[in-house]
C-alpha cells in the first residue's frame, strides 16, 4: 500500500486517496482501435483504472501498427484488440485488461448488456449508425459515452451523460467565505475583546486582517444607516479610513504594518455578499433536490438537506466553509479565528446532517447511507457544486442546439465550423462508405460532394445561408487530410478524453459540457454544448 | 553508440501502409501550409534522412515526446537526462517501469523506443545540459525542452540565441536559427510555446510567466507559524541544522527517514500552537517542492509539442505564434497568444556588435575605445568574457577589490589576456540599462570598428 | 514568414567547429549589477577571486544607530537562476540584532517573498545596511532580542554594546566586532 501511495504521489495530490479509490473501481470499455483511442487508455491506465476492455473485431494493417504505440508491426494481421490489451496492459501491473475479438455491432445484437457495466465506454471510431444505437443503447442505463477522434489535424471529443454531479469542482480562484455580512457570533465577540487602540505596537502591527475590517465597518455602517461600502468611491474612501489608521511613529511617518495594507487590499472582495450563485440555485431548485425517493443518488439527498438548510437556519446562507486564508497575524489570534469558523462550519454541518438523516429514514432508506466523510466534503464545497446534462446523441442528430447555431452563425473564425465540418463528413460516409478525400483521383470531387453535404447540413438546420461561412479552404483542408490519424493529435486528443473519463469516474473537476473541438492547425480549441 | 545495420534496419522499419497517415499531409498542398510549402516525398525523406531533433529532459514530457516525434515520422533523436527513475515517476512516465528504477532516465526510455519503433534512433546521453557546448547543440535542427527547471530553460535559450549568426550588415542569417519549442505543466495546466530565437519572444522576455517559488517570510517561519507549512518550513530552516539528526548531512527529501523526521517535529511544533494538517505528504510536499502531475496533461503539452515541431519541420501548417496555455480543471479551455518580444530582454534583445582591434592592442586601449567612440561614450565600463567555459573579470573600476586585482590587465595585450578572435565580450556601463555583448575581431591590420 | 529548413539543409556536425562557450544571461546581468554597484561609505564588498562575481562578501561598518562601531560580514551566493531568484545572503559575524538570529539567517523581505527580477545586487545591501540603522523588532528572528528592543531601548543598546565588546548576553556569548 505505501508503494502505491508513492507510485501515484503526484496524483493523489490533486484528486486525493477517495479520488484514487473511485478509480481502481472504475472499469472502462474502448470500442475500436484507433491511436487516439489506445493514447485514451494509456492515460487512464496510468494513473490505476480498475480495469479497462477492448472491443474491435478487425485486424492489424500496416497502416494501423503505422501510428499506434500499442500495435505491434510485427503481428500485422493479427486481431487489434488482443495485441493492444497486451502491450496496454503491460503498462501497469496493478491494472487489468481483456479484449473481445468480436466487432461491435454484433455484440451490440448479441449482448447488449455488456456494454452497460462499465463506468465509461470510450468509442475510438464507429460509423454513425452504431454509434447512434450503442448510444440510445448506454442513455438510459446512465453509462457515460466518451466519443473521440482526429481528424488530420483536427480532434473531436463528445461527452453524453444524461446527469453527472460534481461535489468537489476544485475551482482555481475561489471567494473565500469569511461572513462579513454575516458575521458569526463568536467572532463578533472575539472582535469585541480587541481594543485596537490600547494595543502595543506588536500586538497592533499583527492584528489580522478580518478584525481591522469588521471593526471599520462597524464604525462605516454606524455612519451610512447600516449600510457596507458599495460604491466605488464609497469603497475608496472605506480605505482611506483603514488606511488612517496605520499607527505612526514619533515624527509622525506611518508604520510599516502589512495587516493593514492587506485589510485595504481586500474591501474590494471582502464585502461581496454570500450570495448562492446562480448555478447552485438552479441545483437546490432541480426537480430531484425537491423530490428526492428512494432511488435518489446521495447527491441529490444531500442537495436536498442543503436546501433545506440554506431556507431554514441558514437564513439564505449556505454552511460555513469553515476555511481561513492565510493573513498577517500572531499565531495566536490567527489559530483562535480559525477556530471560531471552523466550529460554526461544524455546526452547520451538523444541521444538515440532522435534514439528511430526517430524509433517509422518511425514505426507509438506511441512515448509514451518507457518510460523514462525504457530508463534510459536501458541505465544505456547497458553494462549487456542479450537475451537468448534456443533450444526446439522438437529440444532437434530431436538431443543432441554440449554442451551436450561435456560435457558428456569430463568428466567422470559430472553431464550430470544424463541428459543421465533421458532421458533414459523418453524412458524406454514410452515403459513400468511405471518408472524403481517400483517394487522390477523387480528392477534387470529393471537395465539391463535401461541400454539398454541408448545404444539405446547413438547411436542414435551418440556416441555408451559413454555407457562406464555410470556406472553400476549410472544405480543402478536410479532405486533403483523407482521415488521416496524425499521432501527435491522437496523443493530444488522448490526453484530454483520458482526463474527462477520470472526472467522469471520479467526480471531480468538471467535464466539458458536450464537446471539445481541437484545431491543431492554430493550436486553438472550443467547447461547444451540442 | 549506434551500429548501422541498414539493411536489416530499413527492412524491419518498412511496411506497407506505414506512413500512410503523415503522407496524406506531407503529399498534398493545404491552404493552411506555409506559402513555403511544396508538397512532395521528399518531405519525409528529409524528417527520415536528415532531420535532427533534440529533446531535453525524459521525464513526463521527454517519453511522450520521444513517442509522438518517432510515430510522427522523425528518426534521428538525442534525449538528454541528468535524473535516474523514481517509484513517483511511474503514473506518467510510460517508458519506464519497477525494474528500471535507480537507472538513467535517458538511457532507459531512448532503448525502449528504438526497440517500439522500428528504425528510430534515439541517441541518450546521461548528463546535465550543460556539459555540452555550442558545437553540440549546433547539430540540431530544432530543439524541445520538457523541463520543470527555470535555469535549465533559459540556460537553452541563451545557448540557441548564441548560435545566431549576423551579417555584417546586423541581419540575421535565418539559417542559423535553431527554433526551441518549450512545454510545461503543473497538475491540470500546462503550456506550449514555440521559440524563433532572435525572432520571437524568447525564454527571457517572458520570464515573468513562469511564477516565482513560494516563499514564506523568515519572520512568520521563526515566530508566528500559522500555517502547517509554516511549521516544516520551520524544522527545514532551523530545526534541521540545530538537532542533525542524522549528523551533519542536508536534507534528502528522497529519503523516508529524513521526512518522517521533519514530519514528526513538524507536527510537534504545529501542536504547540495549536495548527492543524501536518501530514507525512504535506511534508513531502514542502520539501522535495512537489509539483503535482498526471499522465493526461503531460500528453497533451508534449503532443502539442510533436505537432508544432512536425508543422516546423514540414512546413506543412503554419506553426503556433506562438504561445498556448491549457487547463482543464472546469471543461477544457485552451488559450492562444502571441508573447511579444522584449526590446530590453537581456537574452535575445542585441546583436553582438562588432569591435575590431590587433592583438598588440592593450586592454586600456579597448576601454579608452569604448568610452570616446562617438556611438558608445561610456564612462566607466567593467568587462567580464568566459574563456574555456570560465568566467573571466577583465576590468571593473566600481569595486575596488575588482578593481585592485584586475588593474594588472589594463597594460596587458588582448593576446596576452588570451582573446581570440571571435571572444564575446561582456561590457556593463551606467550608459546603458543592459550589458552590451561585443564580439572582438582580432586581426592584424589596424582599424578599429 | 521565413522558410525554416532547406529540406536538403545538412546542420553542421557535431566535430566540425570547436564552440566558444557563450554568456549566460545571469552572467550579463551580474555584470551589469555589479558594474553599477554605488555602495554607501559604510559598505564595502571584497571578492576572493575576482573572476567569481556569484560569491562575495559584503562588510558593514556602521557609522550611526545602535550598531555604530561594529563591524559585520555577510556572504552572498548568487545562483545561476539571477535575478528569477533572490540571492542568498547569510551574516557571518554573530549578532546580537532582532532580525537576525544567532545561526547568520537574516529576515528581510527582498531576500525572500517580495524578490522581484528588477531589485538589484545594491538594493539588498541598502536593505541590509538599513537594518543595521532600523532593526525592526515586530518581525523577528531573534525573539529575546526583540523583546528588549520594543520593551526597553536603553537595555538594548547595552546588550548590543556588550555583544559588540565581545561577551555574553544572557548565555549566549559574542565574539568581538567592535573595531576602534
């Protein structure tokens, strides 16, 4: 175990020994062999997946052992899946592999039900109408569908996931939660027992930070009806107050005392009201927060102890995160605010502790359901919760989203052509059972049958005239590349879909919210909900 | 080193189909290639035949670079790498595996690719960068660097932006550009950038992009810990030296008894204050600076990498102007920017300018140029060269102690100081924000520049 | 746009020219540092080689404040990362002085968290020599002498005369830096 531990040390710092566990439970399923879908399974194989399945019933040609790392050119002829779990699998021994020498579409007629036990299925390359069934087929079982491809030097990633909740969003530059608006009791007291003025240099110079401002604020808000610093200037002048109490030396020059620069520098932020951002809102507002049974997930029991948290004792507030940041102080007085937060974050925690335990047994579910470990995590990160939906497939092919008609008709250098593009060639496949620009006799007839199958896209969208926005050059660059699978896009596009699986398995971090277009040609990607 | 076989060679590296993916880009024009761009066979006759890559550093960048260049095409591949392999590096650095530990990091992955790829020829050398010179990196056609240290980076920079050549009329011949393209990541983040020296931004202009390390103030350390950092922090500065532990060794942060000793007085002092979350791995951490990495994020920074170093060589896209970060901690967001070049930097900003004497002419002399040569009228300047990879003060009048021990040069001739011709000079004034590199001319005629 | 390759373009070999090894940028701008250096009467640097512009030492001997008298080493270690890192500067004379303990550490901001590439050889000595004139016992690294500082300025400057003459403070004992 403390080999493990140092195997995956750098990794176990980001998504921690729970997010490690969820990923040695995890099994995943790659459909066809394709560079881009081995350098998937690389990178999930790793970091530890539990274990992962080959699905591809075709054989190695010397075009495929070509980009792949993982196809031997010395077993050209030999079945993909089989040679591919091998040397994938002897990337880590802690992981583990099969293969199924059986195409998909076969399997899909045969056992349908083995694609639904996996955690993800990753599908490198599949003609658009497998595609479509394995997804109809995955949607209602929940499964997520990782689709993932390069295209020359393009990639597509498409995710469908009719729900996934994301606890610990890990976001980079989060608010700290310090209650100036609402502040707790205890540190109202502990402020009170400060008399900024009697102190000693010392004690003054190190006065931290969320005391001086609380303590200026009282004095503010005496002054404005109640009211905290809203205004630019009233903000400006909240500071030059702070500021003016910097204590001064004998001829009369002001002190170096950092608390108090820090104390200005943060009235900008300190004062944003707590307010439930608007994500969240729609999560504590969700039909499956407000009508949890018992076949609701701990996510949307534990949402619905929020919510009912945040409208009774919280008085509109979510939980104390009960975190600190660091700041100027005396160890002292640093450790003892500490304390005050984290006691009332505890408090808060028990409350909805107390809702979701309520919720459990008026459910006859066990009460052993939730762990404190995950009531904790849940509470600490109320603020961050994610719940994404993307639409399906069968949507995605019924009708374009609102995203994807914007953004394409609104900027002409968006990355969404490429989108507009794949699709089309998707169609131009479909009818022609090969991909344009295949072969160099028809590479100019295939620009002008491409260019046909995005009119035929583009009216059916309703926008007949955005073929104007599609480029003769675009058209070119699509069939010039003749599908070709360049391994460094592959590797880049293996990379990324890897790192949606492990959010997907872990719940952590967020997913992209349907699909992500790389365009190596500039080095510039997109997400795009379609 | 390496044992030609090409006749065994050339028949186990060519299949049918192999390439079959690259030639649909290499053989056929694109209106995104370079107006440059013909497109012919030839192109990957030439990544075959004569390209040289160098790739710097066979940690998590290097291994993925050494796959996608080879799978991309490219053959002739040294890697340099001064590290042997670590349990920690296995979640990432796929070439390598539990039996390989404690061996060079180099050697191990360049053996394992040329025995993966059929006809690749990666050359290792097990060794700091900095124990090769100019004619070394002079092979190299481009450079990539999959590094995690600051000094290593702009140690490269330097070395590539004093292989450019000028004309005597101060262009630049763009022959002798050695284009460096750079990768880094940290956890979820990473960035791809691609390096014109002389052209472009360089390692220097953009140094502020890099953050600097974190530190604590001394202060805080010694007497107001706060934070469980602060506390090891503590036992590293202070702790360690007072009580030697282990006798009088510095800390190895490899070394489990060493940490679970920092962590346990740590944790002894953070008790004392009342601060929570000393852990063994916190300890660790703080320690040994501990960059989080994941195998996704290395793939990508490296494969962005391959391809703009595949879109260099080939001219077969234009290649990325010139910088790109990526993160995907919340989806997946790219950026791509143009980093602008410095007209200050103090790496790529000049042009060596050239000053001519004879050898007979005494170092006071250059100085007495410097400072009534009506373009540069210095007034005191101090000049420092390196000779044989040494540094070498030759005069500097503002320190006295300098001053004393170098005032013998003053009446010594540039021969005797053992300038040679082509001798960069390093020439600090208060006239200028920047040293100025001159490149001295040694010839026997009298004229001066 | 330039054109980067002639595709038939053979880079030199590795034998073929014998390389002039060429200056780092942290050599350039070491250069430039110390060419500029304009140090106060109270400072002076001694370099054992002169060659070696990265390691120095810097002795201060100051002619006012509490310390006036002394006499005070430092050595300074430039790394080869300057000026993206601070140098590192410790004192080599023993101290009795609140930010500066009794191991040589000194806390001052410049040489750690507030370094910034444009700060200069000569701003840390400015900034050293002005704790000599200025200690500052609200940030200390020698907590006792810190105390006596902020509590009773007469002890103080006792203290920092005994340590000076040579002689324990507490149980602490200093060599002699007076220099009369």
């Amino acid at each position: 175990m403390a080999e493990k531990e140092k195997k995956y040390d750098r990794q176990l710092r980001l998504w921690g020994d729970h997010g490690q566990r969820d990923l040695e439970n995890a099994s995943v399923c790659l459909i066809n062999v394709t560079a881009t879908g081995t350098e998937t399974l690389k990178n999930l194989i790793l970091p530890g997946i539990g274990s992962f399945t080959i699905v591809d019933g075709g054989r190695i040609s010397g075009q495929d052992a070509g980009n792949n790392f993982f196809l031997d050119p010395e077993k050209i002829g030999e079945y993909k899946s089989k040679v591919a779990m091998e040397l994938l699998q002897e990337l880590n021994p802690d992981v583990k592999g099969e293969y199924v020498e059986e195409d998909v579409s076969q399997l899909l007629e045969r056992t349908p039900q083995f694609f639904t036990g996996f955690s993800v299925v990753i599908s490198g390359s599949l003609t658009l109408t497998v595609l479509k069934k394995l997804a109809a087929l995955l949607w209602p079982h929940k499964v997520p569908l990782v689709v993932c491809l390069s295209y020359g030097f393009l990639g597509y990633i498409r995710i469908a996931v009719e729900e996934h909740a994301v606890i610990e969003s890990h976001p980079d530059n989060a608010h700290e939660d310090l209650r100036l608006d609402d502040p707790i009791e205890d540190f109202v007291k502990f402020c009170d027992s400060i008399d900024l003025e009697s102190l000693d240099k010392k004690d003054h110079s190190h006065t931290p930070y969320l005391i001086i401002l609380f303590k200026y604020l009282q004095t503010w808000k005496n002054d404005h009806n109640g009211q905290v610093p809203n205004t630019w200037k009233e903000k400006k002048q909240f500071k030059a107050a702070i500021l003016a109490g910097v204590r001064k030396n004998a001829e009369g020059v002001p002190e170096d005392e950092e608390n108090y620069d820090e104390a200005a520098k943060h009235v900008n932020t300190a004062f944003v009201p707590n307010k439930i951002p608007p994500e969240l809102k729609a999560i504590l507002d969700d039909h499956k927060c407000l009508n949890i049974t018992d076949s609701s997930s701990n996510f949307w029991i534990l949402a619905n102890g929020l919510r009912q948290f945040v409208q009774n004792e919280g008085c509109g507030f979510l939980p104390l995160r009960g975190s600190l940041p660091d700041m100027t102080s005396d160890s002292e007085r640093y450790v003892k605010l500490q304390n005050i937060y984290q006691a009332k974050a505890a408090h808060d925690m028990q409350i909805v502790s107390n809702y979701v335990s309520q919720a459990c047994s008026s459910l006859g579910c066990g009460n052993g359901r939730v762990s404190e470990r995950d009531l904790k995590r849940f509470c600490r990160n109320a603020h961050f919760l994610r719940v994404l939906r993307t639409r399906s497939l069968e949507e995605e092919y019924k009708q374009p989203s609102k995203a994807v008609i914007d953004e394409f008709t609104s900027d002409s250098n968006s990355d969404a052509l490429w989108y507009v593009l794949w699709r089309a060639v998707e169609m131009f496949y479909t009818t022609h059972g090969k991909y344009p620009g295949i072969e160099d006799e028809e590479l100019e007839m295939d620009v002008s049958r491409m260019k046909s199958f995005v009119k035929d896209l583009m009216k059916s969208w309703g926008i007949p005239g955005a073929i104007e926005a599609v480029s003769d050059d675009s058209l070119q660059e699509i069939c010039r590349c003749g599908a070709a699978e360049i391994h460094s896009v592959a590797a880049y596009m293996g990379g990324v879909a890897a790192q949606e699986c492990i959010k997907l398995i872990t719940g952590q971090y967020v997913p992209v919210s349907g699909a992500y277009i790389y365009n190596g040609l500039k080095s510039t990607s997109l997400t795009l909900a379609v | 080193m390496e044992v030609d076989q090409p006749n065994e060679q050339s028949d186990a590296s060519k299949w049918s189909g192999r390439w079959n993916h690259i030639k649909k880009v290499l053989e056929r024009p694109s209106p995104f290639a370079h107006p440059d761009f013909e497109a012919s066979s030839e192109i990957l006759e030439f990544m075959q035949e004569n390209c040289k890559l160098l790739v710097i550093g066979a940690g998590g960048l290097g291994c993925e670079l050494l796959k996608d260049l080879t799978l991309n095409g490219f053959r002739h591949i040294h890697v340099i790498d001064m590290d042997i392999i670590d349990l920690s590096n296995l979640n990432r650095q796929f070439l390598f595996r539990q039996s390989d530990i404690n061996k060079p990091k180099a050697n191990v992955a360049a053996e394992f690719i040329n025995k993966r790829v059929k006809g690749a020829q990666v050359v290792p050398h097990f060794c700091k960068i900095q124990d090769y010179d100019s004619a070394f990196y002079k092979q190299f056609h481009i450079v990539v660097c999959g590094l995690d240290s600051i000094i290593a980076r702009r140690w490269i920079n330097g070395m590539l932006i004093s292989l450019l050549e000028y004309d005597d009329d101060g262009n630049l011949d763009q022959s002798s550009i050695i284009p460096l393209v750079d990768g880094g990541t940290e956890g979820f983040k990473g960035n791809a950038r691609v390096i014109l020296p002389g052209m472009t931004a360089c390692i220097d202009c953009t140094l502020d992009l890099y953050p600097p390390q974190v530190t604590f103030p001394m202060c805080t350390v010694a007497h107001t810990p706060r934070q469980p950092e602060h506390c090891i922090e503590y036992v590293r500065m202070f702790g360690w030296e007072k009580e030697k532990p282990f006798g009088d060794i510095p800390i190895d942060g490899d070394n489990p008894e060493h940490i679970t000793w920092i962590c346990h007085a740590a944790c002894k002092r953070a008790d004392e204050y009342g601060i929570q979350g000393v852990t063994y791995r916190l300890t660790q951490g703080v320690i040994k600076r501990i960059i989080p990495a994941v195998a996704s994020t290395n793939a990508v920074i490296a494969a962005a990498c391959s391809t703009e170093i595949f879109k260099l060589a080939t001219s077969c896209a234009l290649p990325l102007n010139n910088y790109m970060v990526f993160n995907d901690v919340d989806g997946v967001y790219t950026y791509t920017f143009e980093a602008e070049k410095n007209d200050t930097c103090i790496a790529c900003s000049q042009k060596p300018r050239n000053l001519t004497f004879a050898p007979k002419t005494l170092l006071r002399e250059l100085i007495d140029h410097l400072c009534e040569d009506s373009t540069l009228q210095m007034k005191r300047p101090g000049i420092t060269t390196t000779i044989n990879g040494k540094n070498h003060t030759l005069y500097m009048k503002s320190i006295p102690s300098i001053e004393e021990a170098t005032r013998p040069n003053l009446s010594k001739s540039l021969a005797d100081l053992g300038l040679t011709d082509g001798q960069e000079l390093i020439v600090a004034d208060v006239t200028t924000p920047n040293a100025i590199v001159f490149r001295l001319k040694i010839t026997e005629s009298e004229t001066k520049s | 746009m330039i054109k980067l390759f002639s595709l038939k373009q053979q880079k030199k070999d590795e034998t073929s020219t014998g390389g002039k090894r060429k200056a780092t940028a942290a050599q350039l701008r070491l250069t430039k540092d110390m060419n500029d250096l304009q140090l106060p009467k109270t400072c002076i640097t001694k370099f054992p080689d002169p060659d070696d512009l990265l390691n120095f030492k810097l002795i201060i001997s100051p002619d006012e404040g509490y310390y006036r008298g002394g006499r005070f080493s430092f050595s300074f270690k430039v790394g080869l990362n300057y000026p993206h890192e601070a140098p590192k500067v410790k004192c080599e004379t023993m101290v009795y002085h609140p930010n500066i303990d009794l191991e040589g550490n000194v806390c001052l901001n410049i040489l750690r968290e507030d370094w910034k590439p444009v700060l200069t050889i000569n701003a840390v000595i400015y900034g050293i020599q002005y704790l000599f004139l200025e200690p500052n016992p609200e940030d200390p690294l020698n907590k006792e002498a810190a105390e006596v500082l902020s509590t009773n300025k007469r002890q103080f400057e006792q203290n920092v005369n005994r340590s000076m003459r040579g002689g324990y403070v507490g149980n602490v004992y200093f060599e002699k830096c007076l220099i009369k």
